[in-house]
C-alpha cells in the first residue's frame, strides 16, 4: 500500500511539472550599488517547448521590492532579454503586475532579466532585491498552476559610513531663568559618499528641558546628528541657568551689557565702554596673549548679593557685579576695568572718596578679595576706580573695611593705602617724641 502511495505522488508531480513554466533563477545582484545606477536584480527562462502550454496561455509576472529601501527610492523597472525591452515602466508601487500575452510574443526559450533603476536620491546604507512570481493560467484536471517565486540576494545602495558633525551651540553659556534658552543643534555631513544630514535633535538633561522659567543650576545639552545612511554623531556643551538674584525678584531681567568681539590680537587693546548709567562700569579694556575669536563679555548687575555667591560682603555696598566671557579663557593677559560710584551715594554713607575699594569673589575660599584699586578722576556725578584683573567673576564695590579677614588683596597683601597711613601716624608720634624730648632737654 505504501508502494503505491509513493509512486502516485511521484506521478503527480511529473504530470504537474508538465505544466509549469519552466523557471531558473540566476544570482545578478552585485554586492553593492550605488545612487542612479540601473541593476539586474533578477534572470529567469521561460522555455515553450512541445506539449506545454505557449506564452497566450499565461496572465502576468508579478515583481515586488524586497529588502529595506522603498519604493519612492526606485524610478523605474524594465524587463529585457537583452536585445529588446519587453516592460519599461515607473515604477510607483509594489508589487507591480505585468501582462504577459500584451507585451511577449516568442515562443521560444528566452532569458529574461528584471532591471530596477535607482533614483539619484536613493537612501543611503539600505538593501533592494526582487521577487518575481509567474502565474500561470491552465486548467488540466481542473487545477491552476502557477510557478513558485524566484528571489535575488539583496545589493546593499551606496555603503557611507562617514559619520556627520554635530555641533551643539550654546550662546551665552550663561543665563537667568526668565530669559530665553540658548542652546541649539546644527550638522553637517561630509565624506566620499556623503549622505546628507537627515535628523539633528537637542536635548537638555534639565529638568524642565527648555521652558520659562528654567530650572536653576548647571545643566548639559546635546545635539545629536543623524545622516541619512544612519551613521550619528552627538556634541554636548554645557550652561548654567542663574537666579534673578538679589533685589531683582522672579521675572525680572537683570540690568546687563554685552559686547562682542570677532577677533581680538595680542598687542591690541580692545575696549568695551558705552555701559549702562545704572551699571557701575565705565569701560573694560582686553588685553590677550594669543588671538582669541567670537569672544564675548557681559557684565550683569545685581542690587543686592547674587544667589550663586555664598559670602556677602561687608560693610557699606554700592553694587554687586559679574564680569562673564567667552571663548576668551586663558588666553585673557589682562583686563583693565574702570569703576564708577555715583558721588552721592558716597556722600550719603559718610565715605570720601579713598574709603572706596573694589573686592573680587574667589569662589575656592568663599571670601572676598580687595584689588589694588586706584583713584582714577572725576567728574560731576561719579568717582572713577581702576583695577587690573586676570579673570572674572563676581566683584563688589564697596566702602574700604578689614572686618573679617576682608581688606586684603589677591595677592594676600594689605592694600597700600591702609599700610601708607599705618606709618604716617608711626611717624607722627615719633616726631612728637623726639620735639617733647628736645624741648625738655633744653629747659635744663
């Protein structure tokens, strides 16, 4: 029984193969393509030999896009024998039905060949292939047949694994939290097959993002770059977002000045002036010892001790400060920064104008050091004070005290003036003492 079961089946499959087409399917993909090229993705043979059915009796191929690429990246399919073309066509969706019996006439064996043509805007790094599918239309003990499906090996379009440039922006890198974030993301992408840039997104690891107001403190923000054969790359820059601080309340922007310079040269001074009245700076003078670009400096005024600064100063205050920059560092050789104290504020605390000094905030020792402060000029409304700095940071301009270790400078000396009427009045007493002596000596 077993005998005879195998040997039926052994029959039915030679009589079905009497009526399929025959069908060989060859390997013509190539390893890799690239953006506007035509390749032979598929070959098959129909062959018409005795006792199968002709071309007449079959309805269509059908072809369809195999792999990752889509079908937008594909301009048109044509199907050739190699002398003539028997389809050529745009190719818009897949898959896509021919009709045989309207396009193919011989009737004898032909190899045909599936040819899609990329556009030259092809996605970069995803793979094509084809699947071709011949039904047939014969009817033979009532049944319909139909070849199985013949499929290339995947070619992969235009290999690019240059990766893009991401660049994060952050402009100022400092900011209170009622003003507009700064950060933003940018790319570009380069190469021997370059791509294209397909995505760029930032991202802040605050922890409201980008909304107003922004959350206090110092915070990163990445860009991230995306090119269109999926090769990325990611910059991250950091910011700090600043409390209004002092008497400027939530919501209110503080009084600041920002100047900007393309490029500043060694040997060149370079000065920003035109501040603000209400700003108690009248210029700043830049002086580097390597070519600095895009720098920027902004001086931000508070009315009362800034939230990121620990220690107050004592004593009577005119005004507290910060002095920011960037891209400027260590290539700073010095700063000159001219002071301003309005005259009646002085007169109003009782202080004349050598009682007044300027202090720098040094973050490491959460204390305020005084700078050699000099007496510039004068006119009508303010005093004027001139002080050399080698970096920035938050300044107070104040009356002139040694209370609590303060009244000494960045150096770790006792300003010069204090120390100059120290030893007036030293010499003073000595002088009364040797005139005392003199006068009693003469009286004997």
């Amino acid at each position: 029984m077993k005998r005879e079961v195998k040997l039926g089946i052994f029959v039915l499959v030679v009589v079905l193969s009497a009526f399929f087409i025959l069908a060989t399917s060859y390997n013509k993909a190539p390893a890799s393509t690239s953006a506007g090229s035509t390749i032979s993705m598929v070959t098959f043979d129909v062959s018409n030999t005795t006792g199968l059915p002709n071309w007449s009796n079959f309805t269509n191929v059908t072809i369809a896009v195999l792999g990752t690429v889509s079908v937008g990246n594909l301009s048109n399919i044509t199907i050739s024998n190699g002398t003539d073309i028997y389809w050529n066509d745009t190719f818009t969706t897949s898959p896509v039905v021919i009709i045989i019996n309207n396009n193919f006439t011989t009737t004898t064996s032909v190899n045909w060949t599936v040819n899609f043509t990329l556009k030259t805007t092809a996605t970069y790094n995803k793979t094509v292939g084809a699947n071709v599918t011949a039904i047939g239309n014969v009817t033979s003990s009532n049944l319909s047949y139909s070849v199985l499906p013949y499929n290339s090996s995947l070619t992969i379009v235009s290999i690019e694994t240059t990766a893009p440039v991401a660049t994060a922006t952050c402009s100022p890198k400092e900011i209170y939290e009622t003003e507009t974030f700064p950060c933003t993301c940018s790319g570009t992408d380069s190469g021997d097959a370059a791509s294209g840039v397909d995505t760029n997104v930032g991202s802040s690891n605050s922890p409201d993002g980008i909304s107003t107001p922004l959350t206090i403190g110092t915070f990163t923000y990445t860009c991230t770059v995306t090119d269109n054969a999926d090769n990325s790359a990611s910059d991250t820059e950091t910011y700090t977002v600043l409390n209004v601080g002092g008497g400027g309340g939530a919501g209110t922007s503080l009084p600041k000045n920002t100047h900007s310079f393309s490029k500043i040269t060694p040997g060149v001074v370079s000065i920003m002036k035109d501040f603000d009245s209400e700003i108690g700076v009248k210029q700043i003078q830049i002086e580097v010892n390597n070519e600095a670009q895009n720098v920027k400096i902004t001086v931000t005024k508070y009315d009362g001790k800034p939230a990121e600064v620990s220690v107050s100063k004592s004593g009577k205050v005119y005004q507290y400060l910060q002095i920011s920059e960037q891209n400027l560092g260590t290539k700073l050789d010095k700063a000159t920064v001219q002071f301003r104290v309005e005259k009646s504020w002085a007169s109003s605390n009782g202080l004349d104008k050598a009682e007044v000094s300027v202090y720098k905030f040094d973050e490491s020792s959460s204390k305020w050091n005084e700078l050699t402060t000099t007496f510039a000029s004068e006119d009508s409304t303010y005093y004027y004070y001139d002080a050399e700095l080698d970096s920035f940071s938050y300044f107070a301009i104040s009356e002139r005290s040694l209370v609590g270790g303060e009244g000494t400078t960045a150096t770790g000396e006792t300003p010069t003036e204090g120390r100059s009427l120290t030893w007036l009045w030293i010499l003073i007493a000595l002088v009364i003492v040797v005139v005392v002596w003199l006068m009693m000596r003469k009286r004997q």
